[in-house]
C-alpha cells in the first residue's frame, strides 16, 4: 500500500490501487458524484471524506 494525503482534510490514507485492489473499490457513488470529485481533487481521497460524497448520493436517493 502506497501512503498519500488526502487533498481535502490533509489525514494521512493507504492507497492499494497500485496492488490492484483498494478500500475505496467498495464505496459506491453515482456518476454525478464521481464527476465531481475528479474535477475538484487530483488525488485519492480518505475513506472519511469520500464516505460523505457517498452518505450524500444515499440520502438524495430516499
């Protein structure tokens, strides 16, 4: 696992996408989501920040 910082809140993150399988590979987020995460970040989130893009799609969704 490759250690990065997450460009929103500056926390430290595991990333695994190099080893080809990651925790991030289970969150869930619709297109819109994903769209807008790559426009305004460069980088690998942490599971906290990129759980709230998906707590936000589930809570749109009820």
């Amino acid at each position: 696992m490759t250690q990065k910082k997450c460009p929103q809140c500056s926390n430290i993150l595991e990333c695994g996408v190099d080893q080809g399988t990651c925790w991030c590979f289970d969150i869930r987020l619709d297109v819109e989501a994903l769209k807008n995460i790559r426009e305004m970040y460069e980088d690998c989130l942490c599971k906290d920040c990129l759980t709230r893009f998906e707590t936000n799609v589930v809570n749109q969704k009820i």
